[in-house]
C-alpha cells in the first residue's frame, strides 16, 4: 500500500514538474483588439413608398444594405427585388430618428443632382445629410451637413463651427429670436425646422 502511494505520488511530483517547465517556456501570443472599429448597422424592413425616376411608383417595406441598394418587396410574401440608389427619386419610410429629423412619423429621402439625401427639415430652407438610416442609428448625423437655401444653392459643411456661423447668419435674416448659444448639428436642425415652421 505505501508503495503504490509512494508510485502515485512520484508521478503526481513528476507531472507538476513537467508542467512548471512547459509553462516558463511558454510565450503568450499578443491578442490584438481593433479600437476604432464601429458595430455593424442592423438595417431594418420599413413600410414606404418609393417614387423612381422612370416614373414608377412602388408601395410596401423596403431595407437598406449599408452601400447602394434598397431591398423593396410589395408584401411580406412577395419576392425581393433590389432597387438601386440611382433609381430612386424621392423615399418616404416609416419611422423616423427625432434626436436628428423634425419629422415625427417618417423619413423622407430626396434626390438632389445624382445623390439622395435623408431630408431633415422641410420648409424654404432644407437641412440634409447623406445617412440613408431611418431609426437604426438614434442621434447620429452624416459626416456632412448640406443645406438648400431658398434661392435653391446647396450649401455643403464640414465642420461644426461653419455650420453655426451659416446658422446664426440665417437667424438674424429670418428675424426670428431663438437663445443664443453654441449649438451642435441636432440642434440647429430642429432651430431652421422651427424657423421654416414660422
């Protein structure tokens, strides 16, 4: 009996060894975690209406795939069909993101030139971005603010401190008295949405 203890524990003591000098000669691999990399956009189905510029009117749920496309189908039944950024004339969708657009029940994209743009204010002077998101990214504007003023100029900015000085520019011609202050993107939407509104 103390033999066989004796056995097992010179393997017991033979085994830790073994493994105390596999694991000092042991490196560890460097795991590398992307830092500036952003979550996929989960696009979602919105009910809408699409007008194309052939003239072609399509009403039932549409999903945007992140790049140029617009997956359209009539019903929840129905076959997808792909229609194409270039297609489109004016979307309208269900939904809409209110940290960013003045409209409450959807979200209206609009053709300018060769792009379509998300349609943040309506009025005489139009704030648009080029995010083509209803609701899936709350708060979040495009990398460029576009304004189209009443004369029908298209006004692009880039920096938040252009955008202001457009902004209080435009307010003190509008003659409408709004709180003076640093503003950021969201807030100067809702501000021209509110002056379009008067």
């Amino acid at each position: 009996m103390k033999k066989a203890v004796l056995v097992l524990f010179s393997v017991f003591i033979g085994t830790t060894v073994s493994l105390a000098q596999q694991h000092r000669g042991y490196t560890p691999m460097p795991v590398y975690i992307p830092v500036n990399q952003t979550p996929a956009v989960n696009y979602q189905y919105h009910d809408g209406t699409a007008f194309l510029r052939d003239g072609t009117r399509l009403t039932g749920r549409f999903q945007y795939n992140g790049r140029s496309v617009f997956t359209y189908r009539a019903s929840s039944q129905a076959p997808r069909k792909r229609i194409g950024l270039s297609m489109i004339r004016q979307l309208t969708l269900a939904g809409a993101d209110t940290l960013v657009n003045s409209r409450t029940d959807s979200t209206l994209f609009v053709r300018l030139g060769n792009r379509l743009y998300r349609q943040l204010t309506g009025g005489l002077t139009m704030v648009l971005d080029r995010r083509l998101v209803v609701d899936e990214e709350r708060g979040k504007l495009g990398g460029k603010i576009y304004v189209l003023d009443e004369a029908g100029d298209l006004h692009t900015f880039h920096s938040l401190q252009k955008l202001n000085k457009w902004f209080y520019a435009f307010r003190e011609q509008s003659g409408k008295k709004l709180p003076d202050s640093y503003l950021n993107e969201s807030e100067i939407v809702k501000a021209v949405a509110r002056i379009n509104e008067e």
